[in-house]
C-alpha cells in the first residue's frame, strides 16, 4: 500500500478550496468592513446636506425679516410729516433691527456654505469608499468559490 497523501485533494493552483480559506474568509470581512464604510459615508453625506439645508432655510428667514423691517423703516420714515421726530426713531430702529437680521442671515448663510464644503468633503470620500467596495468585491470573487459571495452588491445610499 505505499504512501498515501494527507489532505485535501490538489486543486487548480490559486483557487480556494473551501469557504473556510484564510483567503475567502479575509476577503469577505474586507468587503464587510467596505460595505459599512460605504454605509456611514452616504449617512454622513446625508446628514451633511441636512444641516446645510437648515442652516440655509433659517438663513433666508432672517434675510426675509431684514428686507422686511428695512421697508417698514422706508414706511416709517415717510410718515415724518405725521409723526414727526417719533417716525425717525422708529425708522432708526427698525434699520438697526435690520442690520441685526442681515448679521444673523450672513452668519447663518456662511454655516451653510461650511457643510456644503463638507459635504462635498463627505461625497469624495463616499466615492473612495465605493472604489474599496468594488476591490473587495473583485477579492472576493477572485478568493472564494462562487457558492460562498454572499451579497456583492454595493449598499446604495
């Protein structure tokens, strides 16, 4: 009866023999750990655009009230026949009340264009994150038998 061979039988050379390899099981834990990757950057892209939105409605609300009261300072100021020097007060007041809200709007406006910068800092990063998912989907399916891919889809956001 000679020696015989212990082990698995040989296969084609650079192909797993099993679910269990070292190389199949690295591969799908790659493409886990990318998938999730590409999971939070699309949650991060979204909350970003959120809050730049926010900060963006909230903004022209303020450049609203600021257009607003500046006409009811030109309103106010019109009526200095009637009311006299009451009229230019109030039409000072309202001009400085003005000027708060155009401050207030510019402040807000500015926030907005900071998570639109980051963002779009988020949707790059989203895009490489994506590029990481297809390598290791390409590892995958190089280092497991077909019955052992699992979900090579990519998450969508």
């Amino acid at each position: 009866m000679g020696d015989v061979p212990v082990g698995p039988p040989p296969g084609p050379p650079g192909l797993p023999l099993s679910c269990d390899s070292q190389a199949c099981v690295s591969a799908q834990a790659e493409l886990v750990n990318a998938g999730n990757k590409v999971r939070v950057k699309c949650g991060q892209v979204a909350a970003s655009k959120s809050t730049r939105d926010v900060f963006a409605a909230i903004a022209a609300v303020f450049a609203t009230l600021a257009v607003a009261l500046l006409a009811a300072a030109a309103g106010a100021g019109s009526t200095v026949v009637i009311l006299g020097p009451f009229a230019i007060a109030l039409a000072a007041a309202l001009v400085a009340a003005a000027i708060v809200m155009a401050a207030i709007a510019l402040t807000f406006f500015i926030l907005a264009g900071i998570f639109e910068v980051q963002m779009l800092v988020h949707k790059g990063e989203l895009g490489a994150s994506k590029g990481d998912f297809t390598t290791a989907t390409n590892r995958v399916t190089a280092a497991c038998p077909r019955i052992c891919w699992g979900d090579l889809m990519l998450p969508s956001c």
